[in-house]
C-alpha cells in the first residue's frame, strides 16, 4: 500500500501554509524580531486568568453542553448588542467554538462542497482557501487593489458570482492589508446580495481593532441579518490567543448545523476557557481599550517607519498589521523576507502567502514591544538602504 495514494488528492494536492518555512528558520537563529505571527504580546488580563484558574479549583472540569455553556452566550449575546448593535438570541444562535478558525471550518464543512463556488477577496487570511478546498469547493478569487484601499466593491462582487456561487467571505478589519469597511460601502455589497441564495461569512476576530472608526457589521442590515453567519473570537482582542475560543452567531437554522458537525468532531469547547471568557464578556471592556490605544501607538511606529525608508506604505484602519508595497525593490515578496531575515534578522511575511495578488507586498506586524518595533524599523532601513 502507498500511503500518499489513501490520502484525498485535495488534502494531498494543498500547499502548506507560506508563512511555515519562515518559522522553521527562525528557530535555529539567535536575535530575531518577529513581525510574523498575528499573535499579541500583552498577557491575558489578570481577572481573566484568575477566573479559568477558579473553575480548575472548583472542580469544574467537565463538558459543557455542545453550542457551550449558556452564561457564556448570553454574555456573547449582551456583549454583541452592547458593541454592535447586533442581536442573537443566546439559546439558539450562538454557537461556541474552538476559536474563530473552527467557526470558518463548521461553516464551509456545512454549506459547500463540490461543485459550489466560494468568492474569497484576497489578501486575505490563509485559512479560507485551505477550508473551502477540504471541502471540496472551488476557491473563487477576487484581487483586492491598493487603489481601492484594499476594500471589496460591489462591481468586484457582482463580476466574480456565478449560478455556483454558495457562500460570499467578508474579511474585515482585513488580515494583512489591515482594511476596514464602512457603513456604507457594505450598504453597496448588501445590495448586491440580498436578493440572491448566497450566504455570507463575516470574520469579524478583530472588530475590537478598529481605528479612528468604529466596527461595522455587515449583520447589522436586516436584509442580510438571516443570511449571515458572523465569526469572532477572544483571541486578539483579549489577548487569548492560546485558550482557543471563539463563537459564530447567526439564524438558528444555520448555527443548528454547524453544531451538528461541531458535536461529532469537537463536542464542546475547553470548559476552563470558557469560563475565563465569561469574566473577559463581563469586565473586560477596560483592558480591550487599553490594548487597542496600544497597539494604534505602535501601528504609527510602523506605517511611519516605512513611509520614512521611502516604501509606500497603506493607511492600514483595524487588525495588527501594516502592509507595505516594496516593488521599488524590484524584489520578489519572498526573496525580500529570506533575505531581511538573513542579513538582518526581521520575520515579515511575504504578501503572497495571502493570495497572488499580494506580491509586491509584505505583512508587518506591529503587536511586538515598542522596543522592537523601533530596532526592526531600524534593521528593515538599513536593509533597504543597502539595496539602493
């Protein structure tokens, strides 16, 4: 038997993830920065360790039931409500999850397959096309452009559905350009779809970091309310990255299947984990704050260090990244990050690794110590400086 001939061809057939080899690099280097992993630097805050390590010392370590313990989703419930304007009933519209990726997993696992079409506007977060691929789906892509500010318009929308379009993604605040929409340009994409069998998938992990404008919902228009399923998480906006935990909110019918394949594949989420997450829901709303000045501050450090070393550099507005164009370089996206790694030992992420149309590009993230923002700033300077 050959083993590689059992596994599925579109298992067997997908690329791993572009950002890996530069993580396998780095561990055998001394003196990197890291700009590369999407991962806040602050600690979880201390009442919502305090409250995961209480439920150990009571003993509460057993399942929760399989859509996640009620008190948590009615706090997810008062929580959305309050921030915004959204409204999901906690009993049967809120399903918890293995962070926000298992959300997107359940989601595609439940509406497509082969023969449907998924639009996915790139760059964009590498999980989308590998789940959409699992399942057998066909990927559609559209190019997001810089003169566009990287948002998605509805004439990009309309031109890429097809009869075989099933499910539509709406990834803002954007991982990597770091591109918000506002009211009314996804007013312009409900347009377009509300009328249409096509639902849609709105990652919302970072409408906490949303700057100088606040997080819009595309579920906040009763047009397409039913006909989307909303994906956030805990994960970098309370600093919880490791704890795993996330949720999908959106009409009972849709959360009612993906819980189907949720209780067979997972059963619940970790119950220490949720219980920490009630206290983040509940008094949490300070350190949120606290960490998204923050991380604005820092966000200046980049976008102004790049701009400075004569590299255009878009105005990201949410998430934790700046995505810098260095095509005056005359450099690939990857042979700039291998060799800013090796000649001066800063990690960014080359742009394709988030679709074709990020080369030119690379991801920059600014969730590091001001301290290391302003030496990697200094090494990336005296790299581009030395190409010049």
């Amino acid at each position: 038997m050959i083993l590689e001939d059992m596994i599925l061809d579109n298992v067997r057939n997908m690329p791993p993830s572009g950002i890996r080899k530069y993580f396998d690099l780095i561990n055998e280097m001394d003196d990197v920065i890291s700009l590369g992993v999407g991962e806040p630097d602050f600690v979880t805050p201390w009442n919502v360790i305090e409250a995961g390590i209480y439920s150990l010392e009571k003993g509460q370590t057993h399942y929760s039931s399989n859509a996640g313990f009620i008190e948590l989703r009615e706090e997810i419930s008062k929580y959305l409500n309050r921030r915004f304007n959204l409204n999901y009933d906690s009993s049967s519209e809120i399903l918890v999850t293995v962070g926000g990726s298992e959300g997107i997993d359940l989601a595609l696992r439940a509406l497509v397959g082969p023969g449907d079409e998924v639009i996915i506007p790139e760059p964009s977060f590498v999980a989308y096309k590998g789940c959409a691929t699992f399942c057998g789906a066909t990927p559609k892509i559209i190019n997001l452009r810089a003169e566009d500010e990287f948002k998605l318009t509805a004439k990009l929308l309309e031109e890429a559905i097809t009869p075989k379009t099933k499910v539509v993604i709406i990834p803002f605040p954007n991982n990597p350009t770091g591109a918000i929409m506002t009211k009314d340009e996804l007013k312009d994409i409900v347009d377009v779809l509300k009328d249409r069998e096509i639902i849609i998938l709105s990652d919302e992990i970072y409408a906490e970091l949303s700057y100088d404008k606040d997080h819009f919902s595309i579920a906040s228009f009763s047009e397409v309310r039913d006909k989307t399923l909303v994906i956030n998480g805990f994960s970098k906006a309370y600093a919880m990255t490791g704890w795993r935990l996330g949720y999908v909110c959106g009409n009972k019918i849709l959360i009612e299947a993906l819980k189907k394949i949720h209780q067979y594949a997972i059963m619940c989420s970790p119950t220490t984990a949720q219980y920490a997450a009630i206290e983040a829901l509940k008094n949490g709303d300070d350190s949120v704050k606290e960490m998204s000045r923050e991380y604005n501050r820092r966000r200046r450090i980049l976008v102004e260090g790049f701009r400075e070393m004569g590299l255009d550099c878009f105005e990201p507005m949410g998430a934790l990244y700046v995505f810098p164009c260095i095509k005056s370089t005359r450099m690939s996206s990857d042979e700039f990050c291998e060799k800013l790694l090796m000649e001066e030992k800063v990690l960014a992420v080359p742009g394709n690794a988030f679709g074709e149309c990020g080369e030119g590009y690379i991801r920059a993230c600014y969730a590091s110590s001001t301290e290391d923002l302003i030496e990697a700033v200094k090494r990336i300077k005296r790299f581009v400086n030395k190409l010049s």
